[in-house]
C-alpha cells in the first residue's frame, strides 16, 4: 500500500488497518517514497541481557571498581575547588 503524508493525516486509522493485516506501507512525499510502515513480527527473538554480547564488557576495568567513585569524577566540573 501507498500513503502520502495527507493519507497518514486524516486516514491513519486505514493505514495502521492495513498495517495490521501485514502490509507494508510506503509513505510517500511528493510523488516520492520517504518511509516505510512494516508490521512487528510477533516471532520476536527474545534475549536476556546476561547473554547479550555487550553484557560485563568493562569488568575488567580498574577504574570502573567503585561506579560511584566514576560517576562522582565525571560530573565533577574540569576547575577543581579550592
């Protein structure tokens, strides 16, 4: 299905239908493909955060021992108070 900028305006309800029934949605402005609408699979691959890649890779960093200690020295201003 094609939708223009006026369509996704006054026709959304039509659109998020179509949506609905699986149909991608090409927006378009002025006679010219800008977006795409696609529907959400509900085939999700679901991963829990201990098994994402990024999970634990600073635990080896030194600095990164005391977290609050971190974070207190990165809000602290670069003028050190007298």
């Amino acid at each position: 299905m094609k939708a223009t900028i006026v369509d996704l305006r006054y026709r959304m309800k039509d659109v998020l239908s179509a949506v609905e029934r699986g149909e991608t949605v090409t927006v378009t402005y002025r006679g010219k493909p800008k977006a795409q609408i696609v529907p959400i699979s509900d085939k999700r691959k679901s991963v829990k955060m201990t098994e994402h890649p990024a999970f634990g890779m600073w635990k080896d960093r030194e600095d990164m021992k005391d977290p609050s200690a971190w974070v207190r020295k990165l809000r602290r201003g670069r003028r050190f108070d007298l």
